[in-house]
C-alpha cells in the first residue's frame, strides 16, 4: 500500500487506541447537545436571542468545540510527542519525508471532526428539530477555514514548544479563552456589544459566526472568513518556518 | 574482504560545526563493503555528526563525503532506499504494534525485505501484537534494527545500538549484527563499548575530539600499542629470580608474597614456561594479562574512553 494511506491509517489507528481523546472529540460534542437540550427552556425560542433557541445555538457552538479539543488539546501534544520520541527524526532517515507525518495527522484530525460534526448535525436534527445549515457550501467553506484556522495554531504550539508536556500545557490554555469567545459559556448572542466585537476577531469567534450565519441560510459574514483566513496564514506559516524536527 | 573492489562509504577531511563549536574537525575513512566497520570514541567525540553526515541528515561543513559513489545531500532520496538507519535512542508510536510498525515501515521502500521474516531471524514473532510501549528494552532494539533492515539496506548504520542493554540483551545483538553482516550487509557500527568494538568489528576508526585518531583491526590497534605482557604465578618450590632476569625476553621480575609478576615482551610466557619446566617447577596459578582494545584507546588519545 501506498505510504502516505498508510501514515494516515496508522494516524487513525493509533486516534482509535486513545478512548479519552476519542470520546471528548467524537463523543462529547454531540452529548453536550443531548444534554442542553434536554432542558425544557432552551427548546423555548428566547426574545433575548433574537427570537431562536438556545439549543440551535450550541449546536453550532459545539461544532466548534469539536474543532478547538482536536487542534488545542490533541495535535500540539501528539506531534511535539512526535518529535520528541525521536519518531520525525527516524522517519527522516527514511524514503519518506517526515513532513507527511504532519499531514497525516492532519487528516486525521480533519476526519474526526468531519464525524463530530455529523453526529452533532444529526443529534441536533433528530431529537430537537434544529435545523440542518441552510447554506450548506457556506456552512462548509466555514467549517474547513474554522477546522485550517485551528489546526494551524494548534502546529504552531506544537513548532514552539519545548516538549510534549508543554505542547499540551499552552493548547490547554490557549483552549480556554478561545472556546470562551466562540460562546461555549455565553453565546455570542448573548453578549455585551464590546465583547462581541473582540469575539468577532478570536478564531473560534469568527468561526462560530460563520457557522451560524451559513446555518440561517445566509452567506458567513466576509469579516468572519477573513479572520479565519488571516489565521490560517499567520498561524499556518509561523508554523512551517519555526516547525523543527528534532 | 575484497581489497580491489571500491569502497562503499569514503569520507574525507569531513568537517562540521555547530555555532562556533566544532564537532568533527577533521574526519577520513573508507568502508568497504561486507565488512562491520566501527566508530570508536568517547561521548561527544564527533562520531554521531559524522554519521549523520554520512546518512544525509546534516549538511558538512567541509570535505566531501560518497557513499555508493553518491552525494549524501544531493541524492538523498536514492540513498534512503539503500541505506537503512538505525539512530540513537528513537522511539515510536507508543501504541503501535510490532507487526503494524513493520507494515508501515515496509511500505516506504520500493524494494523492501519481507518483514514477517525478518521479524523471525530477529526472534520478535511472538511480540507481533505487542505495543511498542510494552515491549522490552532489548526488544525495542531489535524492532529498531528490524526497521533498519526492512528496506533492504545495501549498507546498515547502527548507532548506539546497544547502550542501555543488560549484559545478555548486549551478547544476543552482537550476534544479530554478525548475521546482518553475513547477509552481504555492510554495517557501520558507532560505539563507545571498548568490548563492542574489539568482538565485532573488521576494522574501526578511533576518534578523539573530532579527529581520527587511528584506524586499523582491533588486533592491529592493540599491536601498535606494544604493551608488555605480564605473567602473574605462584611457584611451587623457590625460584632463584636470576633465572628469570637472565632471559631476554624478561624486563622485570617482582614478587607480591608468594606471588611472582614478570614483565616483558615478545614470546615471554613460553621462555618463563621452559625455564619453569627445566627446574621442575609448577606455576600455580597462572595468569597472563595482555593488553586489550582499552589499553590502546589510552595508548592512543592519552586518557580512557569513559572521561
């Protein structure tokens, strides 16, 4: 078989062999929509959030959610593991370049949360009647410019840090305030107008909007996915120049 | 060993630093092919740079370096399928089985060996389905070869590969590596175990802060050493030590109690032996200590390998 299927069968394989990191990021998205709504007042449209429910809100919210645990939480952590067990290093004396490592593990990651999001999109459906995105190519554009946003600065952790350990200490900071401002405590349309503005400029923020505009039907605010672009060039380039190998 | 045939691995007046600090200074050597050819020197002596100079890893400073008569930079991605890489301390996947290790590695050669065999001349069979974390230290090593070896390697570069390894571990892969090399491979073996070096190799290169120092046979190191030999024995009546001293081959003669140490050189034991036979004398306890791969590592760089 080819190697660059087989880097990316072995990343999954491996992805499946972890129970606690396929549960928070396959599992635990769609349960955090089973459960909110299970709770009466958030199936009742609400006048403070423009008229919808609360739970067609964390249905996008926890598509994000699935998106910051993989990229903060999974791949700073794995690849600076990578490298420090040495595994770039032996792949480099090989035939194969160990940059094909990282893209497996991307993939990997793309398709995990390609699954994530079907299963929140289907348990928001079937049991609460959220509606599937309008805007469906938008929807889509928003998700793969939300999913390279993170993703970039989750391989931009895993470039600066020091070692495995640090890897996933910053991708846990960083996972807080991101999911913050992407509306995991509050949604974005529940806050302050100031706050609402700096979220509108944070990745998840941005990427939350996106995704909730193309799931009103209209197309993602140009703003947002400018941001999310902007990140992905910033983050996605910091990372291929700082990236080291051993 | 073929002495006509070119030599597979030639490096010459390499050269290599890092920030200021140099690494390797001034590094030749040629490897044939077949033959185990050993790295020899002390940690930090300049013999990882060099291999992984040779291996493509690093770019040299100076010097020019062939391996298989090609550029190690500039054809890196020939010399990858021919050259099989065993590094120091390079762990895996934790949770990658053996066998699966094996598969993925395979498939990024184009010509690869069949890797359910190698796993059998390694002794790794039975360990197929284990994870990579559960496997023994010896058994890491093992993979760790296997995975150098799965390419089908024209030349095998093994680095450290037996640090860490208790004593028996350290036996049963000095065997593995003669088997590699009886398989037409030719291995380049970093070391810095003196007893490594003088049981396996053909020939080694010792170096000594970035520098050769010395390269020849283990036996034709410790020849160049020209260290006197010395008898240690117990007599089993008097023994008039003129007898000794008048010998040419004796240098000196002592006594530690009822012991007796004589130094000297050339076919020292068999003049002592027929002296000792002439006034029917027994030795009790006969030692002889002869000089070894370690006293020529002092010999030739002024201190032991170990500081």
């Amino acid at each position: 078989m080819n190697a660059n299927v087989k880097l990316i069968t072995t990343e999954t394989r491996l992805f499946l062999r972890e129970p606690v990191a396929v549960f928070f990021t396959v599992a635990f998205p769609a349960i955090l929509v089973a459960i909110l709504g299970s709770v009466p007042s958030f199936r009742e449209p609400s006048a403070d959030l423009g008229g919808v429910r609360v739970i067609d809100l964390y249905v996008t919210i926890s598509i994000t959610l699935a998106i910051a645990m993989l990229a903060l939480q999974g791949t700073p952590a794995v690849l600076s593991g990578y490298r420090e067990k040495g595994i770039l290093r032996r792949l480099g004396t090989t035939p194969t370049h160990p940059a094909m490592l990282l893209v497996a593990q991307l993939v990997n990651s793309l398709l995990v949360a390609l699954v994530s999001v079907v299963l929140v999109l289907a348990i928001g459906r079937i049991a609460f009647d959220v509606p599937l995105p309008r805007q469906f190519a938008g929807f889509l554009l928003a998700l793969i410019l939300a999913a390279a946003a993170l993703l970039a600065i989750g391989l931009f952790v895993a470039a600066v840090a020091p070692n495995a350990k640090a890897g996933n200490a910053i991708g846990v900071i960083l996972f807080f305030p991101v999911m913050f401002f992407a509306g995991l405590w509050v949604p974005r349309e529940a806050m302050p107008e100031l706050l609402r503005r700096i979220a509108d400029f944070t990745p998840l923020g941005a990427g939350e909007r996106a995704l909730h505009d193309a799931t009103m039907g209209s197309w993602p605010h140009a703003v947002s996915l400018a941001v999310l672009g902007a990140y992905v060039l910033v983050f996605g380039g910091a990372a291929a120049r700082l990236f080291r190998w051993e | 060993m073929d002495t006509m045939s070119t030599p597979v691995i030639e490096v010459s007046h390499l050269h290599k630093r890092y920030r200021g600090t140099v690494a390797v200074d001034d590094v030749s050597f040629a490897v044939e092919r077949g033959e185990i050819f050993g790295i020899l020197g002390p940690n930090g002596a300049g013999k990882t740079t060099t291999v992984e100079c040779i291996e493509g890893v690093r770019k040299p400073d100076g010097g020019t370096l062939r391996v298989l008569g090609l550029d190690p930079q500039r054809d890196r991605g020939q010399l990858r399928q021919r050259v099989g890489v065993q590094l120091q301390q390079a762990q895996l996947y934790d949770k990658i089985r053996l066998a699966e290790a094996m598969e993925l590695f395979s498939s990024f050669y184009r010509e690869p060996a069949d890797w359910r065999q190698l796993i059998d001349e390694l002794g790794l069979t039975d360990k197929r389905n284990t994870p990579f974390n559960k496997l023994s230290g010896g058994q890491k090593q093992r993979l760790s070869i296997a995975l150098a070896l799965v390419g089908n390697p024209e030349i095998a570069i093994l680095d450290e590969l037996t640090t860490g390894l208790d004593p028996q571990a350290r036996r049963d892969t000095w065997d593995l590596i003669e088997q590699i090399r009886d398989r037409g491979v030719t291995v380049v073996l970093v070391t810095h175990f003196m007893e490594e070096a003088e049981r396996l190799c053909d020939r080694l290169a010792v170096i000594d802060s970035g520098r050769v120092v010395a390269i020849d046979t283990p036996a034709g190191l410790i020849a160049q050493v020209k260290a006197e030999q010395r008898i240690r024995f117990r007599p089993s009546a008097p023994l008039d030590d003129t007898l000794l001293t008048g010998l040419p081959e004796v240098v000196d003669v002592t006594r530690h109690g009822s012991q007796v140490v004589v130094t000297g050189t050339g076919n020292l034991l068999h003049a002592v032996a027929s002296v000792l036979a002439r006034h029917q004398i027994v030795a009790a306890d006969l030692r002889v200590d002869q000089a070894s791969l370690d006293d020529a590592f002092v010999a030739l760089t002024g201190r032991t390998i170990d500081n």
